[in-house]
C-alpha cells in the first residue's frame, strides 16, 4: 500500500562535503528533507521507491535497477566519503515487471546495477535514519502522457502489496531562472517553476500535462517527468498536497513536497 509520497531536490550541495558552507543557503530545503524523513519514518515505510531523471533511461521503455543491494556515491563531485547503502526490493520490483509485461500497454524492462547516481543518493543521504528496502526506476523518453499513464498503473500494483511504500520523486526544476544560473537565463525557466508548482499544490495532472513541451525543453529542467509520474500515482486518491520550500539560491529552483493520504 502507498503510504507516503514526497518531491524533493537533489543539488549535490545539500551534501555537507559539497555544499559546505554554501549549504546556510539551503536551510530551507534542509529542513523540509528532515520533516520527509519523519513522515517517511512516522507513516513506517517499509520499501522506498525513488525516481530519478539522472540514471540509466531508454528511448522507448520506463526502466527499474534490480540488484541485491545499492549504494551511491558522489564521487563525481570530490566527494570521497558520503555513501548511501541500501538493500533491494526485489520481490516488489520483480512484480512490477511482471505486471507490466503481462499487461503489455506500457513498456517497462530492467537493469541491474549496484551503483546509484546522484539523483537517488541525495534523497538517501538526507533520509539515512529511514531503513527501508530500495525500488530505483527511471522515467523514458517518451512523452509525460505517457508517464502519467506509467504512475496510474504503478498505482494499482503498488496498492496490491502488503508492503507499506513510500515515493519520492527526485526533482530538480529550472536550471535557468537567472543569469547567474548554471543554463543562464531564459523566461521559460520562472515560468516553468511558477506552472509546477501551482499545479503540484492543486493536484492538477492535467495541468501538468498540458504543459508546453517545448517550453519545458527551453526551461532547462530535470525533474518534469518525475513530478508527472508521481502525481500520476496519486491521481484519484484522496491525499493532502503541501509544499515544504522553494528556494533557489543558486539558480536552480528546488521544490520541496510531501503527499500524504488521507
């Protein structure tokens, strides 16, 4: 059963040995990840399934990493020290492959890596007292539609098992809000942040979906699809939307939300 769900960030920088002191300007999101790791640990979350746009995608296939246990790194960023360990849930991932190869609408396959990327490690890192078994997924190519169809159908296997399951999607928003923004500026980025999310608050899906792709492509972001996929899981359930934080001290906008259900 679905128990919890949250958006959340994944700046390298809410890490202690890479934001350093550049983290006193994230004390907002910060505190937002310490109330995700209550709700997480106050509803006993038993399996965490994360969705990061950072790891493996295919063209045409929303995809899962199954291996016996993960850990992640940021390595890529100097970072030699953080880890973030954390054993599989195979029997669950194995499900939900079965059930969308059963099913055949939605095209969905495997991977098996131990190595988790930045976009899982983060949330892990920020949630470490949660011990929970770990379902990694990652969104496609393919168009949001047909994400939001990936999360309703997620939804009603997700439903179906005794385990109590927890959901982040791991997003970033516009990487081009300023000019001193890592993409620099364009006036889709503001736009973009601003149509996010008004429609996360609202659980407007629809809303989402009717968003312009070509100015989510100019916005520069990563976490569109996520944010489709896992407001497509909670469509039609009775859930309570709260944003946590937004901030943007660097030029990124970071969104922080918990969905709880009711």
């Amino acid at each position: 059963m679905i128990v919890f769900g949250a958006i959340a960030p994944h700046s390298p920088l809410l890490a202690p040995r890479v934001g350093k002191e550049r983290r006193e300007e994230m004390t907002g999101t910060l505190q937002a990840y310490r109330e995700i790791e209550d709700g997480l640990i106050g509803s006993s979350v038993e399996t965490l399934i994360i969705i990061s746009p950072h790891a493996q995608r295919y063209p045409d296939a929303m995809s899962g990493n199954m291996a016996e246990n993960f850990t992640g790194t940021l390595r890529s960023f100097g970072d030699h020290e953080t880890s973030a360990t954390r054993p599989c849930d195979i029997l669950l991932l194995d499900r939900i492959q079965n059930s969308f190869r059963m099913d055949g609408s939605i095209p969905f396959t495997l991977t098996s890596s131990e190595e988790l990327d930045y976009g899982y490690t983060v949330p892990l890192m920020l949630t470490e007292n949660l011990h929970a078994r770990l379902v990694p997924l990652s969104p496609s190519l393919l168009d949001a539609r047909i994400h939001a169809s990936f999360g309703r159908a997620l939804k009603h296997i997700l439903h179906e098992t005794s385990s109590r399951v927890g959901i982040i999607a791991s997003a970033d928003l516009s990487h081009r809000l300023s000019e001193s923004s890592p993409a620099g500026y364009t006036a889709e980025g503001p736009a973009f942040d601003a149509t996010i999310r008004s429609n996360v608050a609202s659980r407007n899906l629809d809303g989402l979906l009717s968003m312009d792709a070509e100015a989510v492509e100019a916005a520069g972001q990563c976490g569109y699809l996520p944010i489709v996929t896992i407001m497509g899981i909670f469509d039609g359930m009775n859930v309570d939307v709260k944003e946590l934080c937004y901030e943007a001290p660097f030029g990124v906008g970071m969104m922080t939300a918990i969905i709880e259900p009711r």
